[in-house]
C-alpha cells in the first residue's frame, strides 16, 4: 500500500496552468450562443437625485435594438439584494434595488438596460435615452454622512445604516488608572480589488423547460441561486449557475450584484439569450468598493510597554447601499483592532455611514488592513513615547503559544465571540527578523545615503479563516477506475484544482493521476455549496473531500463484499485500484460496476481559524521628491498544515503586492458631488511589475488548526494585512529627522514629500 498523505505538503505546479499557457481557459466573454442578444446597461451620472422621467423610444427605434428593460418593466416590485453576511433586520432599509425607481444615490447605479444585436448598437442606444434628474445635495463624506442634512433614505431620518461595538473586559477602568496614555487619528483611502477579468453574464432561458442557465458566476454560485430564484419566482432547481474560469476575485467578484438578476430577467423577457460584459470604466464605478476608514483610538499603556486597554471610534463609508457584504469589513476594523495582541481591555465602535458613493464589500483582509495599519502606526508611536525598542514592544504583548486558544473582542450586536485557534507569533516575528536582518539594517534607520534616507520597520498581523456552517463533496469511482471530485468551492484563481486534488488523492489512497478532474462551479454538482470567501476552501472544502473519500471507502467496500462473498469489514482496498477479500481473492474496482460508486461527504464547523505571522521592510526615500523605494520586504507566516507550498508561496506574494499598492498609490477619488475622479486605469494607479521587484515570502506549517481534520488554515490574505502599517512605519523612521508621521494613506509622492517638510528636529 502506498504512503498515505506524501501528496500533501508537496509542492506540485499548478495542474490547471497547463490550460491557462495554453490558451484554452473558458472565460464567460468566449461565450457564444445562436441568436444571442447583447446587453449594455445605462448608468446615473448624478450621485443624488430623484427620477422624474426616463424616455427611451429614441433608443428602441434604432435598428438593432430589440428592446429596453427600466424598472418599470419588471412588475410592481424591484427586487432588493440581500445581504449575505451579517444580514441584520437593522440593514434591510439600506438595501439596494436592482434598477433604479424613483432616485439615484451613486454614480454608476443602473437605470435601464438596453438589449441588442451587437455590443456596439447597445453601446450606441444608451446616448438615446433621456433621464431627466432632479439633483439632490450629494453626501460626499462621513463627516456630511453623519449631520443628516441629506438624507439618503428619507423615510430612515439617518444617514447611519448601524454601529458595530468590539468590547472586552472593562476598558473605562483599565484607562482610569493607566500610568500612560496617547491618542491618535488614522484613515485609510477608498481603493478596491481590481481584478485582471472584469465581470461578465451569459443567461439563457429555455421557456418549454421553465429552466434558466446563468453562465458567469463566481465565489458564492449556491447563495446566488437562492436569491435568484426567489427574485424570479423560480425554484432553486430551476436554475444552473455556472462558474467558468475567473479571472481573479479578491472578495469583491462573484457577490450577488444587480446584474445577476437583471440579465437572466432580460432573457426570460426577451426569449433570448443575453449576454453582458461590463468595461473598465463600469468596474471602476460599480464593483465593490473598500478600505475607506478612520478612527480615533486610544491606547493605555504600563511604563514598561504592557498594554493595559484599546478604545476608540472608528468610521467606515460604506457607500450608498448595504450590499450582500458590505458589513464585513466595518465589523473587522472593530473585532480585530487588537491583532495579535495580549490586550486585557477593548472597547471600539464603529459607525457605518451611508454616502453618495459606491456600496463597499469585502476586499482580502477585509478591514484588517485597515485596522492594522491603524493599530500598528500607534505602536510605534508609542514604543517612541515610552523610549522602548520596537520589537520588544511587540514581543512584549503577543499573544503567547500557552494561552492558546485566546478569546478576542466579542462583537455586537449579534454577540459574536470568537478565539484564536493555535500558533505561535513569537517564532514568525523571530524568523522575519533574521530574514530581513533586521539587527544589521537597524544600524540604517534614519540616515542618508546617496541623497535618500533608509529606514526600517515590522509588523505582526492574524488573518481569519474557514468560515462555516458547511460545506459539501462528492467523489465518483468511475467505471474506468479512475476518480471524480465534485466540490461547492468556487475557483477564483487560487489554485483550487491542485489542492483539492492533492487531498483527495490522499485520502484515496491514489497517485494524483488518478484523479480525473476536480469538478467546481456549478450548481448541478452537489446538493450545496458555499463558495469561497473568508480563506475558507481548503479547511471546508478539502474537509468535506475527506469525508466524502471516507464514505466513497465504505461504498466500495460494500459493493466488493457482495461480488466477494464476505463482509465489508474483510475488504481491503489497494491503492486505490482493487478490492482484496479474504484468502487473497480480489476484485480490480475499474469492473466494480458500470455506472460508477458515488459518496457524498460535508464538513460542518463553527470555529474560524487563524493564521498569523510578520511583515518587515526596508525602505529608501528621496525627501526631495518623495519617492519611496521599496529595497527589501519580508513576510513570514503560519498557515497550519500546508497542501501545496508552492501555491502558498505565489498567494503571499501576490497579497503583499496588493497590499503595497493600497499602501503606496492606489486611491478611488470622489469630488463633493459624487463625482468619481479616478474612473480609468489612467487615474487609478496600480502596481506594475516592475514597481516592488524585491518580495520574500516564508511560509511555515509549524502549528496545525485543532478545528478540522486536515489542521489547515486559509492562507489567501496574510500578505496583504499588515502592508500599509508596515510601509507607514517604514517611511516614518526614513524621515525621523523630520519628525514624520504618517497618519493617512496612501503614501503618495506627494503625501510622503509633504512629510518632509516639516522643519528637521
């Protein structure tokens, strides 16, 4: 027999590249079907305002076009998105209809959606339909948000959507005696995702079945279903979401957008198939947006660098709607404020204001980048204040390997508790000091070196993990003998098929070609799924895998002990490919039946689990022009049991490239009328790959998760968490004759030269 589990933790290249190279992905733009409509959807270029009349005859006349879809056309009542996480009673006010009605409240919000024989002629129709709108004074910030002057929803009398509390022991009485206290104010701009395929639909309704097939999902395909078929009156089995491949996801693709349900509407409308891909410019103004954040924290401290308590007030733009996962990341920068940190005594708010921007959603590490930048730029200042080393400051307060598992903030209103699961921050901050050679560096920080200044910093983060409640496998033996993996996991580009195949081989007992395929992305698959959010595939999906390989053993057995004559419990399989009964008699499995053995399997779970780990940076800028240099950056983290090292390590670096850009350029602009001013990728400045050439990411699988039979943890975010406060810090000490101190980001020329200005100390 061979050796169980030499597939796991080994670092196989990707089996899906082979297609990728190739050419031979199937994004949803490469579909097309006979008689095929094209959509182009009319957007408001006014953030607030009410809809006196929209006139679309012109646009319905122009030849090609065969019709045009406004919320009058979809009956009596415009379906509202739900809310997927965290769907409070609090939020369902603020949801977005999937059409405008009677108002406008962002820049991009749909209006009508024109249906035609070309791309072009639909592009064309849009300039032929007249919207007259009775502007409405735009709230462009948290600060108008927050006075009501304008309300968004009238009816509501607040622009506030709800207030997020993180609390833990008593925080008044902690800072009533502390020895040692400072605040500060941080914020953290509006950027996004920005993934490489922008979104895209193809729905097909075949009215003699009543059947709608929606081509283009992505990340939560069950959940959308649901939503769809009740906006459509459809039941579940009615509908077929379809994945394809994905151009990348991020957190921000594949939510229930208003398009999901206006294209397959407009199929069944017309009787035709219609199909929608949205530009550039479209992504810009209507993905998900994320990150805009401030706060006003305030730390207690003893004289020896103890950290006694954490409060503050924090304020999150979430836009104009609560779309389905828009509280995420406000509920993050509250519950998680503390990071890896022994902090005894919490209690952070944070306010979810309503603007004329935009909705937000979830963006990786979702408002964990924003609070760790927050959280660890205050740490500096205080190890500053307190005349104590950065490090043993840290080292100081990390949460210990003994007090594992560690009960964090519990956040309200829902009451939601939650704890760290396993690790040890002290090795990963250690290993990412050696690597960087922080102790050597140390001696640059703050000098001049051929006219740019060098400076030095470090950061510890947490990422959570494994969202539950479930998630569901099935495995096939084919006739052929070889094995079929069905999942609910979505891939989104992160190297799902490897993994899974990994695991399944594994725990069948097989060599990996064994494997024919690992079948994801489509609801006919399996009776349920839940997607890929929250670092969750691997601990939920591969868990599941293990319990469907399970019960797949326990068929096989049984169908080889009738054809054997003997009890199940006498059947041994043999790697994977024939049943031995007793006496040696054996059966290969390849002739067990003609149709195939199939077992399901699921994987239920109410805990998250915790990655942890370091960032440091090394650092060189030119005060004169205010460029920063990116000369070396380290990230060391912990992800549990490790499947594929190789796939870990592209994630981290990846997610620290992310992190460096909402760090250093990345910024969404709006003016005071709502007006987005960085609507292209010529104003939306992104990194290239020539921008941060010098990334080194470690990965160690040292501390299993207790939670989940396979002791992994998601491994999707930890390069990007700690980006910004680590680069604040960074500039911070390259500029510590200026008395420099970041308070904000992005840490543009512009920004990083106006840090410089300040008279030298």
């Amino acid at each position: 027999m061979r050796t169980v589990n030499s597939l796991i933790g080994s670092p196989i290249e990707r089996l899906e590249d082979l297609r990728f190279l190739r050419g031979r992905g199937q994004y949803v733009d490469d579909l097309a079907r006979k008689d095929m409509l094209h959509a182009a959807i009319l957007r408001s270029s006014v953030a607030h305002g009410r809809i006196r009349s929209i006139a679309v005859a012109a646009a319905r006349a122009l030849p090609g076009v065969h019709s045009v879809i406004t919320a009058k056309d979809i009956g009596n009542r415009v379906p509202r998105v739900p809310m997927r996480l965290q769907p409070l009673p609090d939020f369902e006010p603020f949801g977005q209809p999937v059409i405008a009605e009677t108002k406008v409240r962002y820049v991009g919000e749909a209006i009508a959606v024109v249906l035609a024989e070309t791309a072009a002629i639909a592009e064309d129709a849009l300039g032929l339909i007249e919207v007259e709108i009775e502007p409405l004074p735009a709230v462009a910030d948290r600060r108008a948000s927050a006075q009501d002057a304008s309300l968004l929803f009238e009816d509501k009398g607040t622009n506030l959507a709800i207030k997020f509390r993180a609390v833990r022991g008593d925080a008044a009485a902690a800072f009533a005696d502390a020895p040692y206290v400072r605040r500060e104010s941080f914020r953290t701009q509006r950027h996004m995702a920005l993934p490489l395929e922008p979104r895209g639909l193809l729905a097909e309704w075949d009215a003699a079945r009543g059947r709608l097939t929606l081509s283009g999902g992505a990340k939560v395909l069950f959940f959308n279903r649901r939503t769809l078929a009740k906006q459509m009156g459809l039941p579940e089995s009615a509908i077929e979401i379809v994945e394809n491949d994905v151009g990348g996801g991020f957190g921000a693709r594949g939510e229930f957008y208003p398009e999901d349900f206006l294209i397959p509407f407009a199929a069944r409308h017309t009787g035709r198939p219609v199909k929608w891909t949205e530009d550039r410019r479209e992504h810009l103004m209507c993905v998900n947006h994320a990150r805009e954040a401030e706060c006003d924290v305030e730390i207690a401290c003893k004289r020896d660098g103890t950290i006694l308590a954490l409060r503050g007030h924090a304020y999150v733009d979430v836009g104009a709607y609560m779309r389905t996962n828009g509280a995420v990341g406000a509920r993050n920068v509250a519950q998680f404020m503390s990071g890896p940190y022994r902090i005894p005594h919490i209690d952070v708010d944070v306010a979810l204001q309503l603007t004329n921007k935009t909705p937000v959603g979830t963006y990786r590490g979702p408002g964990r980048f924003e609070t760790d930048f927050f959280r660890e730029r205050l740490l500096d200042m205080v190890a500053q204040d307190l005349g104590l080393d950065r490090v043993e400051f840290r080292r100081r307060n990390l949460v210990s390997q003994r007090e594992m598992p560690y009960q964090i903030a519990t956040i309200t209103p829902f009451e939601s508790k939650d704890e760290f699961d396993s690790g040890d921050y002290q090795t990963t901050l250690d290993r990412c000091l050696d690597e960087i050679k922080w102790t050597e560096k140390s001696k640059l920080a703050g000098k001049l070196i051929d006219g740019r200044y060098h400076g030095l910093a470090l950061g510890c983060f947490i990422e959570g993990g494994a969202a539950g409640p479930k998630e569901s496998a099935r495995i096939v033996l084919e006739p052929d003998g070889l094995y079929s993996v069905y999942v609910g996991s979505s891939a989104i580009g992160q190297g799902l098929e490897t993994a899974f195949a990994q695991i399944a081989a594994d725990a069948l007992e097989v060599t990996i070609d064994r494997i024919r395929g690992v079948f994801h992305g489509s609801t006919c698959y399996v009776d349920d799924g839940y997607g890929a959010y929250h670092s969750r595939s691997v601990v939920m999906g591969g868990s599941a895998m293990l319990d469907a390989a399970k019960n797949l053993r326990e068929a096989i057995r049984a169908q080889a002990a009738q054809r054997l004559g003997c009890q199940p419990s006498e059947v041994e399989i043999v790697e994977g490919s024939k049943a031995v009964g007793p006496g040696g008699k054996s059966i290969a499995l390849n002739g067990l039946s003609s149709e195939g053995i199939s077992a399901e399997g699921a994987f239920l779970n109410k805990k998250h689990t915790y990655t942890y780990g370091a960032h440091a940076a090394h650092v060189a800028v030119d005060a004169k022009l205010g460029h920063v240099e990116l000369v070396d950056y380290v990230v060391v983290e912990d992800c549990g049991r490790i499947i594929n090292p190789l796939t870990v390590h592209g994630q981290a670096i990846g997610s620290v490239v992310q992190g460096l850009g909402g760090a250093m350029m990345e910024h969404l602009v709006y003016d005071q009328e709502g007006q987005l001013l960085t609507g292209s990728l010529a104003d939306y400045l992104i990194p290239t790959a020539s921008d941060f050439p010098n990334i080194r990411a470690i990965v160690m699988g040292d501390h299993p998760s207790p939670i989940n039979p396979l002791g992994a943890k998601g491994a999707g975010e930890g390069g990007i968490i700690a980006a910004g406060g680590v680069m604040a810090n960074a500039v911070a000490n390259a500029l510590s004759a200026f008395g420099a101190q970041p308070r904000e980001l992005p840490l543009t020329p512009t920004r990083v030269w106006e840090l410089a200005q300040a008279p030298r100390k």
